[in-house]
C-alpha cells in the first residue's frame, strides 16, 4: 500500500451492461462534465507512463485481450501505471479483475513530491477493500469485500473533488454499485497534491508469484484534465500561472522585482532588476536559485543584446566547479555576430540551444534577433534533457549515452539552476536579460 493526494471523490460504480445487485448510489457528482474519455488502449499501452507520479516502479505492465495487466517486476518490485493525463474534479470508472493473493489499489493525484489517495484493493491476510490510504491510513474499510466478487469482474467507478468550493476534499467510492467509503478530509492540507495523475498499482511482495496478475478495463475519465488547458495568462510582459498550473506544481522562481530565491555567485556589480526582468549585465559568475533540483521543468524569457554570451546553468553543484560540467548548460549567444567581431569558429554545441560540450543545436534558425525576447521550455527528467526554443524542439535525449567528459553519468543529479553572467564587452556592455520564470519540479 501507499499514499495519496486530498481531492478526491472516488466513486467506485456500476459499469457497462451489468446491473448493479443494490441500491443506486446517491453520491454527490463532483465534475460537472458528462462527457466520458476513454482510456482504455487498442494495441499499445500510449497514454500510460509509469514514471511522473508519486510512487515510480518497476512493476510489468502489459495489455493483455483488451486489458491493462500488472504483475510484480522480475525481481519483485512493485509501481504503478499512470494516466498520460493529470486530472482534477473527475469522476473514473474501469472494471477490475484480480488473482489472490494480489495486493493493488487505484491512486489518485499522483504528482511527485506530494500525497495523494489510494482506495485499496488488497486480498493479503488482513487486506481491505475500498480503505483510504496515503504513507498511512486515514480510513479503514473491513467490510468492503463483501460487495467484490474475486476472480470475476467487478465495477469500480470513482469520483473525487471539492464539490462545494471551500477547500475541503471529498472522495466517494463504490464497486459493483454498493458503496464503499465516503471520505472527506475537513481542512485544506498542502501536503496533499489536489490534482494529479490517476494511477493502477501492483505491489511488490505480499506472497505473489512472479506471474500473479491484476487486470484493468473499460476505462475512462470524466472531468478536468489540466495537462491541456493553458499554463499561463496576462501580457507576454508579465505572466502569470493559471489555476491548472499551480494545481500541476509550476512556481514562479522571479517577482519581477526582485532576486529573492537567488544567490550570486561572483561580485554582485552588474545583476539588476528593472523594468520586470533580471539583467545581467557582462561579467562572472552566475545568479543561481537557492533551491536544489533534481527533476524539473523551466520555462523562461530570455533577450540578449550584440555579443551578448549567456547560458541556463542546469542542475549544478555548489562546490565551485565549472556548473557546465558539474551539471549542464544550455548555451545562449549572439550567433549573427559572434564569429565575425572575434574572428574565432565556435564548436556546434556553442550556438544558442546547445547542450555545451554535448549536443548542438539542429535548429539555429529559431533564435529571434537580438533584442527581441525568445522563450526556453527545459525538461530535465533523469538521464534525460528535453529543450524547446520559442516552440521549436531541439533534442530530447538521453545524456548517459552520449562519449563527453566529464560524462554525464558521473555528474551531479541535483544542483542549482543558474542564469550564467558570462562574455566580454566588445565594443560596448552587452547584457541577457530574464524574465517570466517558472519551475515545475517532477520530484523531490
């Protein structure tokens, strides 16, 4: 078992052509929307991931005649398979079906770093049907088996939410149309995600055999999936994160008015704040967040002027190493001009959008003028790097397999994120300026 998120309404429910054998349920409906999206998959498991929640393993998760299956790893291990999509006030339905002794559940507002639900499904001695579980129990259920019929299938619908929109989480739960638990936590918790992916789980142990198996079906979600509305609202001067967002983890790691959350790093002469933006102007050093992470998204603003050399530091330890190689850079720079003034030829990876010492840009081209403001989108999720400039991919690739020194495997896995104040003046003080910057970390 494990732990979960407060919003939540589950309403474990009658399914398909089944006819439900007791009362109907007269559980509030927390989402407003009736339109149903199916989840379940035709042919491969696409729109599942078992990494980006709360409880990553390594759980065998195969479709299997229509069915999502899950099985202990090879060498025991437990995880979970969740929803591409990150819900919140929903209503989910699947029908289960499971082999004794099998310990499962279905988890709700899985988000890294915070505590979500689990509605149990354990058959071990002792076990329960339909408890609420998170890193501990917050309600028991011993009478729920009594409404499952074991090694047929069963229908679970689930509903979570705050239907009243005062801050207090409600989650509902039926199987086979009987409900099993109402729970409501009373009071606003931040150490509970209020929204998050939706999540199927096989438990390590517990007595199983390697080929034990719980199988889901005849899934779908109703209500809001915040992965697809919008992030950011107001003027492209100031933005700022929308309610899906902040209910997703994204914050802002700049108030437009000061470095607050920032250290510098090298003499502080030349980093100012005006006008809503950070300006750094040439120099040493870099403006580096106070905050370690470890996987993380970034997304930022950045404009530079003529000879202007910058970089996004990723990643980077604080024992004064070189934070390119301690972590990683991701390059920016006049590219029209650079060459040219300092009659040097720079290696491909220096261009803007380059992973330094790494990877180049394929795509230089969508580097706006100088001047003009141009947008990084960062993902930085284990071995892996993802960048985005102004919508345009660069690469997404994993950095342990690419022959650089120091290699990438050998370097810290969580560090600083920096704003690198680098580059001479040639001819003129040159600057890059920052604004707009959010983080969305992806673990703790």
């Amino acid at each position: 078992m494990q732990g979960f998120p407060p919003t939540l309404v589950l309403i474990l429910g009658l399914l398909g052509s089944c006819q439900s054998a007791g009362p109907a349920s007269t559980a509030t409906t927390i989402s407003a929307s009736p339109r149903w999206t199916e989840l379940s998959p035709e042919a491969t498991l696409d729109g599942w991931v078992t990494r980006g929640g709360r409880y990553d393993g390594d759980a065998r998760w195969t479709l299997e005649d229509g069915a999502i299956t899950g099985r202990q790893g090879t060498n025991g291990e437990g995880g979970l398979i969740y929803t591409r999509g990150i819900y919140a006030d929903f209503r989910f339905r699947c029908e289960v079906r499971i082999e004794e002794p099998m310990d499962s559940g279905v988890f709700l507002c899985m988000v890294p770093g915070k505590r979500g639900y689990q509605v149990t499904i354990d058959t071990p001695q002792g076990g329960e049907l339909g408890g609420i579980y998170s890193d501990g129990w917050l309600q028991h259920n011993s009478d729920g088996w009594k409404h499952f019929r074991k090694g047929e299938w069963n229908q679970l619908e689930l509903e979570f939410g705050d239907p009243d929109h005062d801050g207090k989480a409600m989650l509902i739960a039926q199987v086979n149309g009987q409900e099993l638990v109402r729970f409501e936590l009373p009071v606003a918790d931040p150490a509970f995600a209020r929204a998050g992916r939706i999540g199927l789980q096989v438990h390590g142990g517990q007595g199983m055999s390697a080929e034990t198996k719980v199988q889901y079906r005849k899934l779908a979600v109703a209500g809001r999936d915040l992965s697809a509305e919008p992030l950011f609202s107001g003027s492209p001067q100031t933005l700022q994160l929308t309610k899906a967002a902040e209910q997703l983890g994204w914050r802002s790691l700049f108030d437009g008015a000061s470095i607050r959350g920032w250290e510098i790093h090298g003499d502080a002469e030349g980093v100012r704040v005006r006008d809503g933006f950070i300006e750094l102007a040439a120099g040493g050093g870099e403006l580096a967040t106070q905050e370690d992470f470890r996987d993380f998204e970034l997304r930022l603003d950045f404009q530079i002027s003529e000879m202007a050399n910058s970089g996004v530091f990723l990643r980077a330890s604080r024992d004064g190493a070189n934070p390119a190689f301690s972590g990683a850079e991701v390059q920016i720079l006049d590219d029209f001009r650079w060459e040219q003034v300092t009659q040097t030829k720079l290696q491909p990876y220096q261009f803007t959008g380059g992973l330094y010492g790494a990877v180049p840009s394929p795509a230089r081209w969508a580097l706006r003028p100088c001047g003009e403001w141009n947008t990084y989108y960062i993902r930085c999720e284990g071995s892996r790097i993802r960048t985005v400039l102004n919508g345009v991919e660069l690469y997404d690739i994993d950095t342990h397999t690419l022959p650089v020194d120091p290699p990438f495997a050998k370097r810290a896995p969580k560090g600083f994120i920096g704003l690198q104040r680098h580059g001479g003046a040639h001819g003129g003080e040159t600057y890059a300026r920052f604004r707009n910057i959010f983080v969305r970390p992806l673990s703790s």
